[in-house]
C-alpha cells in the first residue's frame, strides 16, 4: 500500500483556496444586495418625479378649463338647467371644448334631481355613441326629475338643429360624479 503525505504547502494552498472562496461568496452576496436595493431606491426616485411631472402637467393642462369653468358658474348660466340651451352660455362652452380637446362634457346636477349635460360631439366617436345628426357639434340634454329629457343638437356655428324627447330614470344624486362633487357649488373634474 502506498502511502500518500501530503505536504505543507498543499495544505496552506487549500485553506487559502477555501478562504479565498468564502471571501469571494461573501463579497458577491453583499455586492448584489448592495446593488439590489440601489436598484429599488432609484427606482423609487425615478416613480416619485415621473408622479410629480404628471401632476403638474395635468394641474398646467386642466387649470384654463377649471378657470374658465369657475367663471361661467358665478354667472348665474348654470343656475338653472334650461339655461344650458341659451347660446352665449353654449358659445362659451364651446370655446372651452375647442381650446381644450380633452374636454368632451360638462356635467351640471341640482338636488332636485335636475341634470344638464353638453357634450361636445365634433368627434366621430361621440357622433356614433350616441347616434347624432351628421353636421352635431354639440349636444345639449336637459332632464328633469320626472324622468323627461328633452335631447338638442347644435351645429358647429351653434343653430339649432332639432331636439328629441325621451323617457329617462335618471337621478344625478345617485350618481358618482354627483356626489364627489363639493356641496359649495365649486367645479369638481373627473
């Protein structure tokens, strides 16, 4: 039988070879979590400025229609919802909708379950979704609380172009938008 010795030298190498790994382990396990949490904290930074960059450029894109819209409910046009077909309050409404494309409706409730609704339909989509004559650029709906809704359509130079008459069960009170909304009468967006 021969027998093997090992040497000295043999053994030193192996514990340096051993240490040498256990050091190289460590250092890339801390290395990686290092580098890992960087990671999610950057990530965090980038998310919390991108937040904010929306936010302002959502406040720069909604403030002309929310001072707009502030002005037009201190003028007594949206007091009352007949008042929704009067053409000084529509040309207005219009140039809110035209200077501000992301606008296509305003919404007007009162407690007594009255509503006003001016939709812009100038877009296609609108036209189809709620099936309006060709040249309607606006579309009016006044309901009352018996359930009456008198439908009106304008034309891009806001003429009349003809109104229909349905039976609706619709309550503003009940709605989401209506009830978010500040009880001050202030404008709220959705």
């Amino acid at each position: 039988m021969i027998e093997r010795r090992y040497t000295l030298q043999i053994h030193i190498a192996g514990i340096f070879f051993v240490v040498v790994s256990i050091l190289s382990i460590l250092l890339i396990v801390l290395s990686y979590q290092n580098s890992k949490a960087l990671n999610h904290q950057l990530a965090t930074e980038r998310t919390e400025q991108n937040v904010e960059q929306v936010k302002l450029s959502f406040q720069r894109l909604i403030a002309p229609v929310t001072t707009s819209l502030d002005a037009l409910a201190v003028s007594g046009y949206g007091q009352d919802p007949s008042s929704s077909t009067n053409t000084t309050w529509l040309a207005t409404i219009n140039a809110i909708m035209a200077k501000n494309p992301d606008v296509l409706s305003i919404y007007l409730g009162y407690p007594d379950e009255q509503s006003a609704f001016v939709r812009s339909t100038s877009a296609a989509f609108m036209r189809q979704q709620f099936s309006t004559p060709v040249n309607s650029h606006i579309m009016v709906d006044i309901n009352t609380a018996n359930g009456h809704q008198e439908r009106t359509y304008y034309d891009a130079n806001l003429s009349y172009i003809g109104s229909d008459v349905n039976k609706i069960d619709y309550l503003p009170t009940t709605r989401p938008w209506y009830q978010v909304a500040p009880s001050d009468g202030g404008i709220h967006i959705t």
